[in-house]
C-alpha cells in the first residue's frame, strides 16, 4: 500500500484544506493502517503533518492533522517502531509545540488541547520516544509555551500540561538557568490555587519532581546553581498554605511536596514551617514533617 501523495511538493500541501480529497485518503489510511506502516513512511508523513499543522492553517484543518498524531501515538506498534526516534523531537518541536501557542477563540482553544493530548502522550511513553539531549534541547523553545499553556483555559489543557511537565522536569530539570527556574515556579504554585481541584492535585507531583531535579546552592555559589535559599523559602511558603486547605487531598499533596523540600534543604524548611505553624487550624500537619526532618538529621 501507499499514500498516493510520495512526491507530492510542499506547495501542493499549502494548498490542502480539510475538504481535500487527497487529505481524506491520508487520513483514512493512517487510521486504519498498522502503525508499523505508518512509521516506516515517516519521511512521506511528517512533512505533510508538518505543512498541515502550520499554525496560520484553518483551526478545523489543524485539529483533523491532530486526531491523526493522536491516532498514530496511541499505536505501540507506531511508538516502538525504531524509525520514530529519529523523528520524535521533530514531531515535538515542529508539529505539537507551535500549537500549544495561545490564540484567540473557541477553535484555538481546541487546537491547544489537541495537542497538549498529543504531547502527552508522546513524552509518557515507555521506553522514551526522546534522549535526553533532545528534550534539554528544546527547553528553550518549549517551555514558555508549556508555562503559558499552563494556564489555559481549558481545563484539561492545564491538567496536560501537569503531566507533561512531571515527566519532563526530573529530566531537564538541572540543566534549567536560574532565570527559567524563577519564572517556572511562580506558575506552578499558581496551579495550587485553580479553580479546578484535580489541577490542584495534579501540580503536586511537578513541584515534586522539579524540586529533584534542582541544582541547590543556598548563595548561587556553586557551579551550575539554578535554586537558591530566598527563593526555596517562596516556594515553601507557597506549598504551606494548602497544608491547611480544607481538602484532604490537597493537604496530602501539600505534604508530599513539603517533603520533597525537606531533601533540599531540611533547615531552612523546618524553619518555614515553624514560622506559620501556629496561624494554622491544626499544628498536626507541621508537626509531622518537623518530626520527620528530625527524624532525618538524626539518621
């Protein structure tokens, strides 16, 4: 089998709509096809995608291209395909991340949660469709936009982005410049106070993940530094609050996290801790993680 487009020029993409026959034919085979076949014609597909997915095409036209990315990175037979880890940082950069770019209207809202599903999907897959390399590679580019997606208006857009977050930051996360640590973390500890409470729970585990992944130096004095004590001590204060929200869940998250500061630098948390312990409802939840960081120290 084939496409019926090997050959076809890139202007003659530019000019596909979503009523484009030709278009139909594509997407019907790579629905129905196995995913080995679309992955060993990744050189005829991505450059089609691409020329589709550019972001001043038709929202409908983009959001058609979407469903099948989303289609094709559902498919183990697709993802476990060898030929897909020479093209997954393009499919990332290229395809997913210029979508995730805010634009006005009820349409572009819906083109961003397609793809924040699509990158979801790409970076949770198991064994890594992406080095290492690839995704610190791309820090630039992508994380103010996955910061700005952060806080869409979808729902489930800021809940994708969660998880695309938790599996990239204990990854990229020591290699971030202080100057993008500063700017993340505002963002996240935003998230901790969403009207929508799964986002809540579901920042937990990415501050969480970045605190592990951080390169801690109380002064900045150590090479490479990009978390510093003043600015830990924000971040701890930020988390503490919901340690007295009247949610059970968000308290667990909370703790969690704190518990995870608590690795970085136990003193300066603890005395966070001990400085709002009495302003809150109860005292038992500062003073579990007191006693575990003595705990701790003593070990």
């Amino acid at each position: 089998p084939h496409f019926g487009c090997e050959g076809t020029t890139a202007p003659a993409f530019a000019a596909w709509t979503v009523s484009t026959h030709e278009w139909h034919v594509m997407q019907a085979l790579l629905q129905h096809a196995p995913g080995s076949f679309a992955a060993s014609h990744l050189l005829t597909v991505v450059p089609v995608l691409a020329a589709l997915l550019e972001p001043s095409r038709e929202p409908a036209l983009r959001l058609t291209a979407l469903g099948v990315v989303q289609r094709l990175l559902s498919d183990n037979e697709f993802c476990s395909h060898e030929a897909l880890r020479d093209w997954a940082s393009i499919v990332m950069q290229a395809l997913l991340v210029p979508n995730l770019v805010w634009r006005a209207g009820r349409a572009a809202e819906q083109v961003r949660l397609g793809a924040a599903l699509c990158l979801r999907t790409l970076v949770q897959f198991e064994p890594s469709m992406l080095t290492s390399a690839e995704l610190i590679e791309a820090v630039p580019t992508a994380l103010p936009v996955l910061r700005s997606a952060l806080e869409d208006d979808s729902a489930e857009t800021r809940l994708a982005m969660c998880s695309i977050l938790e599996r990239m930051l204990p990854v990229v996360g020591g290699a971030l410049k202080d100057e993008d640590v500063r700017g993340l973390y505002p963002d996240l500890l935003k998230r901790l106070d969403d009207a929508n409470d799964s986002v809540r729970l579901a920042v937990c585990p990415v501050i969480q993940s970045w605190l592990g992944s951080v390169v801690y130096e109380q002064h900045y004095r150590k090479d490479g530094a990009n978390l510093d004590e003043t600015n830990l001590s924000y971040v701890v204060r930020g988390v503490l609050v919901h340690l007295d929200d009247f949610s059970p869940e968000i308290q667990a998250g909370a703790m969690r996290v704190l518990r995870a500061a608590l690795r970085v630098d136990p003193a300066k948390v603890c005395s966070e801790i001990t400085a709002v312990r009495e302003r809150h409802r109860s005292p038992k939840l500062c003073d579990a993680l007191l006693a575990e960081a003595r705990t701790a120290v003593e070990l």
